[in-house]
C-alpha cells in the first residue's frame, strides 16, 4: 500500500491545531504561483493571500506537492522554493496528475481541482483561487467549424462538481469560452453566484457581458448561501464569484480583446493541454504590458480576502453571525 490520501498528507501544525478547533481555515492554491504569475509577482501575491486570510481572521493553508507528500500549509522558504524554481522543474498537478506527482518526487504545484482534493481530504471547507479553469475557446469547435474540437475543458470543472467546498474566484478566466463554462458547470449541478452585481465578475476585467446564474448583494449574503448549500450534502461544490477590485481591473473590452487573441495565437502556435492556460496568461501580460499581471494580483488577494470573511463566517455559524 503506497498509500492514501489521508496518509499522505502533512499538515502545518497551525492548520491541525486550527481545524482541530474548527477555526476558520482557507486552502490557496499554487498552480498560479508556479505557473500563472511571473517572479517577484508570483512570491508577492502568494504572501499577501495569506496575510489577507489572516487579517479576516482565519488561518491560510496553501497546498503544494513535495516528495511524495502532500503538504497542507508552507512556510515562507517553501513559498520561495516554489516561486523561484527553474521553469520546467515544477509539475502543475491536477486531479488525472496527482500520482504522478507523487510518485516522481520534488516539487509539485496543485491546480484548483488537485487542491481542492487535498483540502478537502484535510477537512478544509473554503478555497480561494484567481480564475476557475473551464472550457476552452475552441473545445467544441471553432465558429465555422474550420478547427476540429479539442474537448479542451479543464478538470476544475469535474472537480467543482463532485467536491463539496466553497471556492472563491474573480470568475472563469477570460481566455475561456465562458458561457461554455457556465453551462457545463449547470449540467454538472455546480451554483455559481455573483456578489455586489448581477453580471459574471470577468476574472480581470469586472465583467464578463454576461449575466451570472446567481446574485447576492454582499458576502454576508454569499456566506449565507454557501452555508446553506454545503448543509444540503449534495458533494458539489459552489463557486463565488468576487469582480477584481476596479482600481486594478482591465477594461472589459480591452481584457476580452486580449483574451481572444492570445487564443488564436496559441491555436495557431500549436499550445495545448495543460501547457496551454500558462502560455495564455504570459501571453496576455506581454500584451497589455504587465497591466493583466496588475489585475491577476489584486483579485487573487481580493478572493483570499473574500474567503477569509466566508470562513469566518461558516465556522462561527452564519444564522448565529446576524
Ligand atoms: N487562477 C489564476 N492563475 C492561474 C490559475 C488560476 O489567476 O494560473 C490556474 C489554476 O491552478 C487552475 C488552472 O486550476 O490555472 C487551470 O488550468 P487548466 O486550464 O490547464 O485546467
Ligand atoms: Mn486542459
């Protein structure tokens, strides 16, 4: 027996203590810190989440794979390890990676789904991440249907569906067909709900021109619904959707632009699987000059932010909460 998930895990004594209280905990992913944002942004933005998680008054616990391990909180030299690892050296781990990143040893970072497996495996209810994965531009088809379909559509989705957990995000992220997303996600039975506004917050950009599936006025509200859908035990999870704080965030038009040319780009430079998402977001910084790096930056503190509030929240009670 090699071992389960259980015996695989090695929590930050301040996460068992915390959960052992049930104080409120939020999982941060790493994916985005290996492969989504550029040094020193990517050092940066993982710190200030966990400061934000903690001046909200829960404990951080930011997942990552190392030897075989499956580690529930790092401390500040493996945030840097994982920051400063030389391109390549760092496998982006996902639900259908997960043994293969354990098994081959050193440093793996975990994606939304992979962390979300993880955090629920250590007992941990709220995750906060940048942008959820989902389908593709181009997955099932190019208008005209010039391209075959890639059935490009990330395993975040399979994950939201079948984890119980409350994941906070700035939205799908623009380089995706998102209304594709939002339908799969209603096929799988996953709530996606919107808070202060009744459009889709566009991961960068405010908004995504679309209407979200569910609105809330305010994150009270958001913890509110959470709890409630968490209560039903239906083993999905439900994603909340916070916009990019507006001083940060790129004009909808110009985030949208940007976003389908990166994706012709990468169809015509031949970028796919998991490869692709990482080429689009370095893609998109050099584009807007660093402006999307900016925006990636400020909504992932934001949602950590967010979850932090969400957490406290859930573990006090919200009915008792007033
Ligand atoms: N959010 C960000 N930056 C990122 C990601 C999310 O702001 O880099 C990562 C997450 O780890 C997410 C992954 O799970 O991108 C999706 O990758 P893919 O499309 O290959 O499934
Ligand atoms: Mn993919």
């Amino acid at each position: 027996m090699i071992g389960s998930l259980a015996e695989r895990l090695t929590l930050q004594p301040e996460v068992s203590d915390a959960l052992a209280a049930g104080r409120p905990v939020v999982a941060l992913e790493s994916t985005l810190i290996s492969h989504g944002l550029p040094y020193p942004a990517n050092v940066e933005v993982a710190r200030a989440s966990e400061a934000a998680v903690r001046e909200a008054g829960a404990v951080p616990a930011t997942i990552a794979i190392r030897d075989g391990r499956l580690l529930v909180g790092l401390d500040d030299e493996a945030l840097e390890a994982l920051a400063t690892a030389p391109e390549g050296s760092v496998l982006k781990a996902a639900r259908p990676s997960l043994s293969a990143a354990l098994t081959r040893g050193g440093w793996s970072a975990t994606t939304v789904s992979a962390s979300m497996i993880v955090a629920h495996a250590a007992g941990i209810a709220v995750f906060a991440t940048g942008g959820i994965g989902g389908v593709h531009l181009g997955a099932f088809g190019s208008p005209g249907a010039l391209q075959p379909p890639t059935f490009d559509i990330s395993s975040d989705l399979e994950e939201l569906a079948r984890t119980p957990m409350v994941v906070v995000c700035a939205g799908p992220k623009a380089i995706l067909d998102v209304p594709a997303t939002l339908e799969v996600l209603e096929t799988r039975g996953v709530p996606l709900v919107a808070v202060g506004q009744a459009e889709l917050p566009g991961f960068t950009a405010r908004s995504s021109g679309i209407a979200a599936p569910w609105s809330v006025p305010d994150v009270a509200s958001a913890a509110e619904l959470a709890e409630a859908h968490l209560g039903l035990g239906l083993d999905s999870a439900i994603v909340i959707c916070v916009p990019v704080p507006a001083e940060d965030a790129l004009p909808d038009a110009v985030a949208r632009r940007v976003a389908e040319q990166a994706a012709r780009e990468a169809d015509a430079a031949g970028i796919h699987g998991p490869a692709l998402t990482p080429w689009l977001l370095a893609r998109i910084a050099a584009m807007t000059d660093g402006a999307s790096v900016r925006a990636n930056t400020a909504l992932i503190i934001n949602d950590a932010r967010v979850a932090g509030q969400i957490a406290v929240r859930l573990a006090r009670g919200v009915a008792s909460a007033g």
